[in-house]
C-alpha cells in the first residue's frame, strides 16, 4: 500500500512539470538553467513525457482498472 501512496505523491509532481512546461512551452519562454537551454521545443517535449509519467503513476495509485479475476469453472 505504501508504494501507492509515492505513486500518488510524484503523479502530482509530474502534473505540476507537466503544466509549468506546457504554460513555458506556450509562452515561447527561453531560459538557461545550469548550462542546458530550455527552449520551446524542450519545453514540448518535457510536457508530454512528464504529463505520461503523471498518468501512468495516477493509474498505478489509484488503480484504474481490477485484475481480471476467474469466474465459474471446475475447482
């Protein structure tokens, strides 16, 4: 159970990248930061992996979908 909640933690901390790069990306905003250029083609690119990652973790911890379980049958 304790995975699901850092599932649940880092989904919202994707989310947040993945709207700061889209509202960046947007923006046409340009910056350096520790020696890589931000441009909006990175910016593009951040927002839609980040925006992956926050879904398949948001899947994950709040499970989406239920293991499909055998029905009927011979014991």
């Amino acid at each position: 159970m304790r995975l699901k909640e850092f599932a649940k933690f880092f989904c919202g901390f994707e989310a947040f990248h993945a709207v700061f790069h889209t509202y960046l990306w947007f923006s046409g905003t340009s910056f350096t930061a520790f020696g890589i250029t931000a441009t909006p083609t990175l910016n593009a690119t951040a927002a839609l992996v980040n925006g992956g990652i926050a879904v398949i973790l948001g899947l994950y911890g709040w499970k989406a979908w239920e293991p499909r379980r055998p029905t009927g049958g011979p014991r």
